[in-house]
C-alpha cells in the first residue's frame, strides 16, 4: 500500500520514536564527535533506576548526554562506571547489538504493557527511570516508566517504549538549538534479509499497532512522529551508498531531519568529516559517528 499523507490513528498507545542510543564506554569522545557533527548536547546525566513503579532507586552504571529535538532525540548513553549495578543489562546490549536502541514512545505506558503481552511480545513489565538534570531554574528530576520487549522478539536491537512525566525538563529550550539546524528524528532503518522481510512487517506491525506502507524499496510504518523504515538487504545500496552493516537483521541508520542540508553538510565536512550522498540528503559513515550510520534529510 501506498501512503501520502497517512495519519496516526489518534488511539494508538505508541505513537511516535521517543530516541534512539548509541552505547558507548567514552563518552566523552562520543560527545566531541556529535558536538563535531552539529549538536546541542545536554549536559552530562547519571541514571537512577527502580525495578518496579513506585521501587527504590539505585545507582547505575551509565549515564547520558543527549541531543534533544522538542519531541525526539539521540541519547549517547556512557557506561560511565562499570563497577556499578547495571540493572538494564546495558553491557550485555553492548556486546550483543552491534546497531542503535530505540525507544518508543507512549501516551499510556500500562495500555503499552498490557498490549504487548497480549499479543505475544514478552517484556519486563513497567520499570521507573529517574535522572537529575540542570534546567535554568536549578535541579529537576527527570521521571519516565518504561517497558522492554523480550530481546526474543528483537534479535535486530534491544527496543523499549516510554512514557515520559516531565518532558519540560528533558526538552528545555537552551538545548534545542543545533549549529546543525537540526529538529528531529526523521526515521529508523531496519535492514533485514530479502527472505524475511514478511515477518519483520508483521512483527513491527504488532508492536507498533500500526499499518505498513510502501515507500519505493523501503516498508515503512509512519508515526505521528518520525517513521520505522524496513529494507531488504540487497536495496539497502540504493538508500546508503558504499555501507554494509555487519550484521543482519539491524537497526543500521538513524536519520535526523534538518531545515538547510546544504548548510549542514557544509558544517560537517568544515569539520574534517567525510559525507556520502544518499537519494535523500547525506550520511556519515558509522566509523566516523560512534559506530552506526547517521544519515540527515531536509525538513
């Protein structure tokens, strides 16, 4: 099927990509390359996390800088501690996924949950994530619950959904403004074999509760904000030219809308790194943006 224009069905528990996330275990440097690349980034955040709703807190090993859109953004999450307790798993998703994390985000997090189990997708139930941030009116506490999916149903990359309760201290204004122009999450890419593309549709289908939809080679399922987009392997030439991921299936490409591509591009390689046309925009390799591809298209 074809979509111009297709809308979000308003109902819909999950309705827009909340971030992606890259590990790293430098997250300094991880910030110097974003930084290079154009970004805003928040300052430097520890996580707190409780197994369950309304649980004690504990320390963890990680935390974060982020590069916040208004509604989505890319978190470079640090393991900043490897001492520490590390509740997540987050050194086990680093030694298994070799692509990004994505969080998705919801309005209900319960209906998400109940949902989920319902239709198959095991998950760890409803968790609660605190951090504290710097806003401009001093301290703040950054509260969100969340759910993972079974890694079962994701051998592509770990995948979670959000629901945020004080998104005015995770947006905040002095952040939103990129050198970049950047202003939000466009897409996912999942790159899959030809021979299983079938069963990745049906499987986002279900998480997303969402309708698929075809975009020249690639299977997409729109969002209100931002779009998970699923490729074959032997098209993913046609959409990231000279890339191979290094394993299959992936979550391989994030890409970042941005309001002058030219002015961008231009930034970027003012900064000693090397851009690649795509049909769209442009992409910079994953050995030049903390291991996975960042593409960017125009707003």
């Amino acid at each position: 099927m074809n979509a111009p224009g297709k809308t979000t069905d308003p109902s819909a528990d999950i309705d827009y990509i909340d971030h992606t996330v890259l590990i790293t275990t430098d997250l300094a440097a991880a910030s110097a390359r974003f930084e290079a690349l154009g970004f805003t980034l928040s300052p430097t955040s520890p996580h707190l996390l409780a197994e369950h709703s309304g649980g004690p807190l504990l320390p963890t090993c990680t935390a974060n800088r982020c590069a916040y859109f208004g509604q989505s953004f890319i978190e470079l999450l640090g393991i900043v501690d490897p001492a520490a307790p590390d509740p997540w798993g987050v050194h086990q998703l680093r030694e298994t996924y070799r692509g990004l994390l994505m969080t998705l985000g919801s309005r209900d997090i319960q209906a998400t949950a109940h949902r989920l189990h319902t239709a198959g997708l095991a998950s760890t139930g409803v968790r609660a994530l605190e951090r504290e941030v710097s806003t401009l009116e001093g301290p703040r506490t950054v509260r969100a619950d969340s759910v993972r999916i079974d890694a079962d149903h994701t051998p592509e990359g770990a995948l979670q959904a959000t629901q945020h309760h004080t998104p005015e201290y995770v947006h905040q204004p002095q952040f939103l403004d990129h050198p970049n122009g950047a202003i939000g999450l466009h897409g996912v890419l999942l790159v899959v074999p030809d021979s299983e593309v079938d069963a990745h549709k049906e499987r986002y289908a279900r998480i997303l509760d969402a309708d698929v939809w075809i975009d020249g080679v690639k299977h997409v399922l729109p969002l209100r904000h931002g779009r998970v987009e699923i490729v074959p392997y032997s098209a993913l030439h046609q959409l990231l030219p000279g890339h191979t991921p290094p394993a299959l299936p992936l979550l391989a490409v994030h890409t970042v809308t941005v309001t002058d591509l030219i002015a961008a591009r231009e930034l970027i390689e003012g900064n000693a790194i090397t851009t690649h046309t795509t049909p769209d925009g442009f992409y910079i390799a994953a050995e030049e943006a903390c291991g996975v591809p960042l593409a960017f298209t125009q707003s």
